[in-house]
C-alpha cells in the first residue's frame, strides 16, 4: 500500500473521497466539521442532525459533493470515532480501518484521511498505517470464487501543518508492523494440511532471507542429540517430522555496554487433535491456529529485523503435530527434556507446555537473559479472560511490568495472573519429577504456566497465553473475523524501547 504524508489544508488534498473522524454527539457548528458544512452547502449539517450520523464508534456516513472549487475531494466520508474524551491512537487505527474497508466495499482505490487526532505525528501516523493494512486481510485465501479481489492502492494521512519527517517516519514503522503482523495472521490461519512444522520452517527460512535474519532448523534426530524429549513425544504420533526453528536477529550497532540477550519463545503446534487423549471433534478445525505463539515470534522477528533495535534478540519456533497414532506418547508415559527434569505425561492434549519445556531450557542455555513464551496454551484462559485481554504471568515482577507497559504504549491490554508457589504443588507428579496436568481443573492457565517455568531456570521468564486473543469469532468495521495478529507490536516495542534506554 502506497501511503503519503500530506501537511497541507484538507481542501487540498486530491483523493477520490476526503475521509473526516467524528466525535460522538458532535454539531457542525465550529472546526472541521462547520467549515466542511459550509463547503457542502449544509450537508453535513443535516447528515448530523438528522441523526443519521451520531458519532458512535464504527459509524459511517458517506456523501457525495456537487463539484466545488475550494474541495477538490468529490465525496465525503465521515466516520464516528466515539466521544472525544476517549480518542486516543488506537482509535485512529480502527478510523483508519474502517476508511480503508468502507473505501474497499464501494471499490474506491484511495483516499485521504483526517484523524483530527493531536498527538504524537509519528505515533498517530504508525497506528493509522497499521490500522489500514490490517483492516483489508481476508481469511479467503483458498476461495476460487466469492474472492475479495480489490484493494486499496493507498492513502494520504492528512495533519494540517505537521512535521512531515515525523509522519513519514510513523508511516514507515507502521507498514513494517502491519505487514509482519499480516504475515502471521496468514500463518495463523493456514490449515494443518498446507502447514506442517516443515512449511513452518520453510517460511521462517524465506522470510529470515528476506530480512537478514539467521536461521536454523534442528531436525529430530539434532534434537534427540540435545536431549529433548519432551519436545520430541509431541510430534512421536505424527507422520510430519518435528522442526525445532532459530531464528537470530543480531544488530550491527550493538552496544557493548548492553549484555542481555531476549528471547521470545513460541509454540507452533500446527494441528491439535489432542493425541491419545483425543479432542472432541466439535469445533476441532480451530486447532489449526494452535502453532500461533510460534507465528507471532516469526512475525516480530520480521519486524524487528527491518526496525533494526540495538539489541540482540533470539527467535525460538518449536514446531510440531499432535496427532494419534502407534507411535504416539500415552497418558502415563514418562519423558525427559533437555533440561534433566523427568515429566509424567498424564494428557497428550497439554502438549503445548511439553514442546515449550525444551524451547525454553534451550533458549536458557543460549544464555538468554529475558524470556518470554506466547502460546494458544489454555482453553481456560478463553473462559476468563475472553478475547480482550491476553493472559500474563512470569517469574520476575519487573520483566512481567516490562511487558504489560509496552503493551499499553501499542493498545494491546495484557491481565497478570498469579504464579505462587502453591500453584506449583499442583503439578507434582508421585512418580516423576512433574506431571504435565494439573489436579482437578484447577487453575488450567496458571498450572499451564507453572510447568514451563520449570525450565526456565534462574533466567528472568514471562507467559503470554494467547489462547482467547490470537482470534476474533467476529468481524468489526476495521476488521475481518479471524487471526489478530496480537502481541507482536507489544513484543517489537519492548525490544525497541530496551534498544533505547
Ligand atoms: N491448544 C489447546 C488450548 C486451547 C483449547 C486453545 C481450546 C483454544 C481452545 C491446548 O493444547 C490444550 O488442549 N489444552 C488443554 C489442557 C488440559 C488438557 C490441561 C485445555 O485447555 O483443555
Ligand atoms: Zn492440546
Ligand atoms: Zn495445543
């Protein structure tokens, strides 16, 4: 998508249509909107008090304009945005979305926007890029008809007299992020017969050539070598061998002052059936997105890659298929990872924190300093925290605050859950050292968590659960339904800052 930074007068601006935000409960009667209304010979008046436009979130109204010399935009599209108090940069995003798939739906190729937001120009121009490409994916990749085939060529951020070095800026970092955040929403939603772990690691080998990054596939045998057990029984069921994926992003201005080394850590189960402890078949099909954690280290790897941060930052995919089979682990078998640690396999089904034990005892052995794992871990995590929050939990207060605050600069909200140590009592196992369940239905994300922190060791170790997060059962006007893309700003911005400071 071309995007264009535009500091010059809206009436100036030569799109097809002349996209205008507008606050709830808003009149024509001053700014913008008066000096529009007075341009369009009351139109816009009468659209607002008429009701027909209320200024309510998502709201959209659209006009076209007899010809006027003073407004070289033919049509007008104004966009409610909510009450005025409450505007903020996430906002512009979805303005931005929603512009770009109302434009889309009338087969409009461009437009200009009006965010009428006064922050930040880099911050405002990086959302509402984002905003926009995000808005235009569609889960219709394999349709032969009934294909959404028209798009956006671009659009023109409008910001009367701002700094234009700062809005381009913005828009550059946001195509960045929306464009790696729409590379593992396509992962996400791939089914399990077009991504097995080896298309994983092919793709995560392409896009690392892409953007120099380095990458490493271990096989299985390789990965037999280091001990990994507990990864291997995931896949033991599987005609897909298991890929055990690294990528390095290692930056040509690293500080020397700065030793710590981050790792973000994924699980990429390609397909779920739950194994020997197989899943109910309704609803089975959404198992496809359960490699997502291991998607979005790839997709904020990209960033990052391109972004450029000063610091270090491992990439660590551990990619597998859990499937039934004479080959498969059995409830009661016993494993060992990497690490020493013996575990009691008690449910196949919990095979997300099997193949994330070793990924992160592995990511620990690289000397990582900082860990964070994401994974679609827990349907629990679904039941309580729904699909707006995504769950966290860690090991090391501050890297868990680290997190949650990156996560507020973005607009991606983030609930801590607690990991005392009573929790961990619950995954003792009589006849191993832990067992890969919990007791009862206790606690299922905090359980889930406590046992990859197991491997973890003395390295300073946050969760991501983002079982509920990672995909929206509903479409929104700046949004399909579908993969989200969630956590990868957060994760491109923690790193960013730490280049920083
Ligand atoms: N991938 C699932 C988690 C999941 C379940 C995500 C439903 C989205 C919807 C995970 O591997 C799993 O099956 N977890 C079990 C754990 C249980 C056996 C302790 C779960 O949540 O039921
Ligand atoms: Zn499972
Ligand atoms: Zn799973």
């Amino acid at each position: 998508m071309n995007i264009q930074a535009s500091t010059r007068s809206f009436r100036e601006t030569d799109a097809p249509v002349l996209v205008v935000a507008v606050f709830k409960d808003e009149k024509a009667d001053g700014g913008i909107l008066q000096e529009l209304d007075n341009l369009t010979g009351g139109v816009v008046a009468s659209v607002i008090d008429g009701e027909e436009l209320k200024g309510k979130d998502g709201e959209t109204a659209f006009l076209h304009l007899a010809p006027n010399e003073n407004l070289k935009a033919n049509r007008l599209l104004l966009v409610g945005v909510g009450d005025k108090a409450e505007y903020n940069a996430q906002k512009v995003g979805q303005l931005a979305g929603t512009a770009a798939r109302f434009c889309r739906s009338k087969s409009i190729k461009s437009f200009s926007l009006v965010p009428r937001f006064e922050g930040d120009a880099t911050e405002v121009a990086q959302i509402a890029a984002t905003g926009a490409i995000l808005s235009l994916f569609e889960l219709d990749k394999y349709r032969t008809k009934d294909k959404e085939e028209r798009t956006i060529d671009g659009f023109t951020l409008v910001i009367e007299n701002g700094d234009e070095k700062a809005i381009k800026k913005g828009l550059e970092r946001g195509q960045i992020i929306a464009d790696s955040m729409n590379f593992t929403r396509d992962l996400s939603n791939e089914p399990g017969n077009y991504l097995p772990p080896a298309e994983m690691a092919d793709r995560a080998q392409k896009m690392a050539g892409e953007v120099g990054l380095k990458c490493q596939v271990l096989e299985e045998a390789d990965c037999e070598k280091l001990g990994m057990g507990s990864f291997l029984s995931v896949g033991a069921g599987s005609e897909q061998p298991s890929k055990f994926i690294i990528l390095r992003y290692e930056p040509a201005n690293r500080k020397a002052s700065n030793k710590d080394l981050v790792a973000l850590v994924g699980k990429g189960i390609t397909f779920d059936t739950g194994g020997i402890s197989l899943k109910p078949g309704e609803n089975m099909d959404a198992m496809k997105y359960d490699m997502t954690g291991g998607g979005t280290v790839m997709g904020a790897m990209r960033a990052i890659a391109l972004l450029k941060p000063s610091v270090p930052v491992l990439g660590i995919i551990a990619a597998a298929e859990n499937m039934p089979d004479g080959k498969a682990t059995k409830p009661g078998d016993i494993v060992t990872a990497m690490n020493g640690k013996t575990i009691e396999v008690l449910n196949t089904d919990a095979e997300g924190r099997l193949v994330l034990a070793d990924a992160v005892a592995y990511a620990a052995k690289e000397g990582a300093t900082h860990i964070v794992d994401m994974a679609t871990l827990t349907g629990a995590v679904i039941i309580a925290l729904g699909d707006v929050h995504t769950a966290i939990l860690g090991t090391d207060q501050e890297w868990v605050d680290e997190i949650i605050n990156s996560g507020k600069e973005m607009g991606e909200r983030f609930w801590q859950l607690p990991l005392d140590k009573e929790y961990f009592e619950l995954i003792k196992s009589p006849i191993a050292d832990i067992k890969n369940i919990g007791t009862g239905r206790k606690a299922g994300t905090i359980v889930g968590a406590a046992f990859i922190a197991e491997f973890a060791g003395e390295t300073k170790w946050a969760h991501l659960d983002i079982a509920g997060t990672a995909w929206h059962d509903d479409a929104k006007p700046y949004r399909s339904k579908g993969p989200s893309g969630v956590a990868i700003r957060t994760l491109v911005n923690l790193v960013e800052k730490r280049s920083n400071s």
